[in-house]
C-alpha cells in the first residue's frame, strides 16, 4: 500500500512540531534547587537545631520557595550528634547531587561535614552556630554567620573583664563538643593574656564529679569562672555550684544564652555574664519585623540561633538570585557586606564574619544589656 506523500509530510511536520514543543517545554520547565540541613534536632543540643530550622523556613517560606524560575526543596536531617551518621548525610546529600549544605549546629559535627564537603570545590557550606577558631582562615566550602572564637571576637569582651577587675579565671567546657568549647576557652586566654590578664587557674570539664569540680573551685579560688557549654549542662553546672553556697561570678559563651537557660538555672543565673553579636531588644526594622512574623507563625519568641539561621537563608536566597547554586561562595566574596537583621555582616576573604558585640547581664530573670 502507498503512502500519499502529503500525508508523510503532514506526519513529518507534526513531529517536528510536537518535538519542537516538547523541547521548548522541557528546557524552560522550572527545576528544583534542594538545599540540605544537617543538625542536631533531638538531644541537648536540639534547642539550637529546631530554633535553626525555624528560621530556615521562615526566609524560603517568604519567598514561597521559589526563586526566579527555580522551585526550592529543603532537606533536614538530624546528625543526633554522632559522627558516623553525620558523615552518611552528607554523602548522601553529594550522592542527590545537593549543592547547599545549612549546618552544623556543633562545631565537632561541622568539622566532619567540613572534611568531606571541601573536597567538592562546586558546593557550599554555612553555619549560623559553628565558631571554632580552627575552621577560620582558610579558602574552603565553609561559611559561617556566627563569629570565630578569634582575636576580634574576644577583644570587647577580654577588656570589660579586666576593667571590672577580674584577673583570676577558672575555664569549664563541654567535652562533647570541644571543638567548640575548649577552643573558646583556649582563645579567649590569648587574648585575655595579650590584654594584661594571667593564664587560666584550670580547664575542667562538665561531665566531671562536680562536688570534686566545687572543691577545686574552692581551693583555686578565683575572681571569676568562664563556662563554654550548652544551655542545659551550662544551667546544670551554675546551680550546683550555687547550692554549694559558691558565690564567684560566672561569665558564659553566647551558646547557652537561650531562654532554656534562664528556665532551667531559675535564680542561680541571677548576675551572669554574657558577651554576644545579638540584642533581643534591637529597634532596627528588619529585626522587628522578623520577630513579628517570626511570632505570628510559631507563638514564641525567636533566639539569636533562629535569627542567624534566617540571615544566612537570605544571603542564600540572594546570592541564587544573582547566580546558580554553585556561585554561593564567589558571590559572597565579591560582595562582602549583607544587611543583617540588627547589624552588617562582613565576610572576609574567608567566609569568616566580623560582627558588633554587646555585653549582657541576666537581671530579675532577663538578658539585659550593659556597658
């Protein structure tokens, strides 16, 4: 049987117009852009996770997910802390060729994820928590909105030690998380000594015997006691030592300056002091307007690791805006300065950020700012 040639030719034409179509169709489809989380999201450590999270959420839930033409898809997992676990995540995550890693929440589980992400030179790291000195300083895949545990970071706080007249300092940390902990105690030394203060009377650590911790205390007897631990050990710890009738003044890094904390420590954090780059009571615009949608969504008051999580999501949702996801990290060099929701965030040729630090008492139960 013959074919009419002008029917061949319809044909022809149909399927260089359906495929034609079909091109067209594929080639402006909107893709997706899946973005990993990895963090501690049940244990002690889950209070900066969770807050984290919310923060993630609120920024991409803003821009409805979507950025130009690009659909976003967030992945979250919890690293519970365990260092095998954590390393199968982010396999995982290079294996569904994710780009954009959010996390860690702990500086030992960071510098894991760190190990295995840096030998990708097309993807990306940040962490609104993780401030070890150890990551600073270095041209790799690790970014980070929390300051480093460095020189900068400390002096502020280092000079209103010595001027209050404190000179005897007894460290304590969370061995768990060291990285972080002890690296702050380490660096803060450097720089208490380099402002004219003396080296440490002891390091000792929170899941030690703490009546032989008090007993050492006793016997040291120093001015002032420097803690670098979560909200629950750092809350554990200061009550003790307050039942014991110890009266020395405590000092504690931002990590455990949540609201768990002040629930947890009830009148025995009556007069600790804090040094942070976060003011709950900041009057700018943006932040004000971020604690109201912040409040609207979830009924609760945001902490400084919600507010950091949401700057770095809009630096991401920036710099996607502006380039694909495998442009983050020239994109932020290039620029530099991003409009925080209280300050400037100034990234180095690093990744590593410089931040404005305030001092803080805890007064009648309440974080409150002081010279």
């Amino acid at each position: 049987m013959t074919i009419n040639k002008k029917v061949v030719a319809f044909l022809l034409s149909l399927i260089l117009i359906i495929s034609s179509v079909y091109i067209y169709i594929q080639s402006n489809k909107k893709s997706d852009i899946t973005i990993g989380f990895v963090g501690a999201l049940t244990g002690k450590y889950s209070v900066l996770g969770n807050a984290m999270i919310n923060g993630v959420l609120l920024a991409f839930e803003e821009k409805n997910y979507q950025i130009g033409d690009k659909n976003i898809k967030i992945v979250f997992q919890d690293d519970k802390q365990n260092a095998k676990l954590n390393e199968k995540i982010i396999n995982d995550y290079i294996k569904q060729d994710i780009k954009i890693v959010i996390g860690n929440v702990t500086s030992s589980m960071s510098k894991i994820s760190m190990s295995i992400i840096n030998k990708h030179k097309d993807m990306f790291m940040i962490s609104a928590a993780s401030a070890s000195n150890e990551f600073a300083g270095k041209d790799d895949q690790f970014f980070r909105v929390h300051v480093a545990n460095n020189d900068q970071r400390f002096q502020s706080f280092t000079t209103c030690i010595l001027e209050d007249g404190f000179k005897k300092i007894y460290g304590i940390y969370d061995p768990f998380n060291a990285t972080y902990t002890k690296d702050y105690l380490i660096n803060f030394e450097k720089s208490f000594v380099k402002n004219g203060g003396d080296k440490f009377l002891a390091y000792a650590k929170t899941d030690g015997d703490l009546e032989k911790l008090v007993q050492d205390i006793k016997q040291k007897n120093p001015d002032i006691i420097l803690m670098c631990a979560n909200s629950v050990d750092a809350a554990r710890v200061l009550q003790y030592v307050r039942l014991k009738g110890l009266k020395t003044q405590f000092a504690i890094a931002e990590w455990a300056r949540t609201p768990s904390f002040l629930e947890n420590s009830g009148k025995s954090s009556e007069n600790v002091i804090f040094n942070i780059d976060y003011d709950e009571e900041s009057k700018n615009p943006k932040y004000l307007k971020f604690v109201e949608n912040y409040q609207k969504k979830y009924k609760t008051f945001p902490s400084m690791y919600a507010a950091k999580a949401y700057e770095l999501s809009s630096i991401i949702i920036e710099a996607l805006e502006n380039g694909s996801e495998t442009q983050i990290k020239e994109y932020v060099l290039n620029k530099k300065e991003f409009a925080g929701l209280q300050d400037t965030i100034i990234f180095d040729q690093y990744g590593d950020v410089i931040r404005e630090f305030y001092n803080f008492k805890v007064i009648d139960g309440k974080y409150v700012r002081v010279k």
